[in-house]
C-alpha cells in the first residue's frame, strides 16, 4: 500500500468447508502473484496479515475457536506456516477489527478515535475502538461477539452455544432457516429462489412481497438491536456498517438509523451512523496498519 491505495488485490473462493489448512498453499500462490503484478519482491515485505472470522489469541497468535468455517484453524501453527512458506512473521487479528482500522485510517472512521463497526453478512462481526486503542479483552472476545449478544430471549439456538443472538436471528447464513417459519413463505416468491439472502429479501420486499417485508422488518430490528447493544457497551462517537449486506443499504439504512437513534441512550449529543467506505479493502489497510503498529511496539520494547 502507498498513499493510501491498494496496489494489487487477488480474491479467491473462501471454501471454508474444507478447512483452512488446504487453504495456506493457495493463500501463498496468491501471494506470490501480487508479488509479481506489482514488481515487488519478497525482502520489500515487512510481514503477512491475516484477517480471520474468530476469536484470535493474541500473545499466542492463534485461533482459539471456529464458529462454523475452516474448523481445522485451531489446530494450526500459522506462524509457523507464514515463517516456512513466505520467510515472515505473520501478524493475525479478528476480521472485523481489521476492517475497522482500516475504516479508521482511511474510511468512513477517519478523524475519530471512538468507533464500533458492525459487517452484516454470513453473520454479524463487530469490532470497537476506543481512545484511538482496539478492544480486545484478556481472552481475545471483548468487542467483537456484539453478534452474539441476547436481542431475542428464548430465540434460536446459535453457533455460538447461546440463544437469540443476533446472529442467529438475522443473518445471511441463517436466513434459509429462519424464512420458512414466516406465515406468509408458502405464497412467498421467496421460495422459488435458488438462494434466499438478504438481496433477495430487499428486492421482494419492494416489489409487495409480504414475506419479504416480514424478514426486512425483522432483520432491521435485530441489526438496530445489536448496534444499540455495542454503543450502550461502548460509548462510540460513530457506528460503521459494512459487509455483504450493505449492498441493498439503499433499501433498509436510513430505517436502521432511525431506530438506532430512537433507542441508543446517549444524553451526550447524537451519534453518527455511517456506511463503510471501504468494503472488502477495509481490511487490507487496517492489516497495513496493524503491521506497523505490532513492529513499531516491537521495536521500542527491545530498544
């Protein structure tokens, strides 16, 4: 990155099914492709970041749980793996924090020192920061379970062991699950559809679709729930929401804002809700940012 651009980015199929480890070689071959399209070598490179859907152990550098994808990461010696294969030191973090420092440095969070971001996807990932410092807590979980707080008691069981979280209630990975229960899907166009995501749910909903309309409304509550928990929990000045979903902001933000204003308890002032500016970059800039912090803190320790 120079100047705040991304100079190359390769995506690859997630496979998460099959676990992470036949990931890595795949991961490496994509490395060494960016290398290539941008002239760079492997000396220019400080360290290799990695954005991971889970809890991370910091002083460990590991994955300590799976929720679902890749459950073989617990078992892995990434760093390890990053020394062997690439000859450098891997700097590893919860993929939602990621994505918030790069909001921070270079989107919608810029000029801010206190934020919490949600990404509504295939679930729901949050991160906080507070005084210009990542939340993260003893074990690695403060800040980015806002997912897995209660917005329904006695709701549907998640993966997470708990029930009600808001994951489990309104997100992309439970939606197919959770539209069949709604009274009016047997009449629904929903059901006709080869994949019933968020999308989906939005287009129909506009078009009349009862159903449809039913899962928007829900998946608004839930989301403004979810953001009310995070700022009651962390005192924010600013709310980020990105990921997959926000694609069909146009049909549901400024429904979110305003329930999310109606019950966030700030007698402070009004807080601001914004869209993400960076989307799936988000976490390139913050992994940038990250390497630099984690080796600056590094150096000062050992001088």
């Amino acid at each position: 990155m120079r100047e705040r651009s991304v100079l190359a980015q390769e995506c690859l199929e997630a496979r998460s099914h099959e676990g992470l480890g036949p990931q890595l070689p795949r991961i490496v071959r994509a490395f060494e492709h960016l290398l290539a399209r941008t002239g760079a070598e492997l000396r220019d490179c400080y360290a290799l970041g990695l954005a991971f859907p889970s809890v991370i152990d910091a002083a460990t550098v590991s994955v300590k749980t799976a929720y679902g994808k890749y459950e073989d990461a617990p078992t892995l010696d990434l760093t390890s793996w990053a020394r062997d294969a690439l000859g450098l030191p891997l700097v590893l973090e919860n993929d939602a924090r990621m994505a918030l420092l790069g909001e921070w440095q270079a989107g919608a969070g810029r000029g801010s020192n206190d934020l919490v971001m949600v990404t509504l996807g295939t679930g729901l990932g949050t991160a906080a920061l507070m005084d210009g410092h990542l939340v993260r807590g003893k074990h690695g979980q403060a800040g980015i379970l806002g997912g897995h707080m209660t917005v329904r008691q006695g709701g549907r069981r998640c993966t997470c062991g708990n029930r009600g979280c808001g994951e489990a209630e309104a997100s992309t990975h439970v939606l197919p699950a959770v539209a069949p229960f709604q009274p009016d899907f047997a009449s629904s166009a929903l059901r006709g559809c080869k994949v019933i995501d968020y999308a989906a749910v939005m287009r129909l909903a506009r078009e009349g679709d009862r159903c449809a309309i039913a899962l928007r409304t829900q998946a608004i509550e839930i989301w403004s729930s979810v953001i009310v928990n995070l700022i009651h929990a962390y005192d924010p000045e600013r709310v980020i929401v990105g990921g997959g979903i926000l694609a069909g902001a146009a049909d549901f933000f400024s429904e979110l804002e305003h329930h999310v204003q109606a019950l966030a308890h700030t007698p402070w002032g009004r807080l601001t809700l914004l869209s993400a500016e960076l989307g799936d970059g988000a976490a390139l800039f913050g992994g940038e940012y990250l390497v630099r912090e984690t080796f600056s803190l590094r150096a000062s320790t050992q001088h």
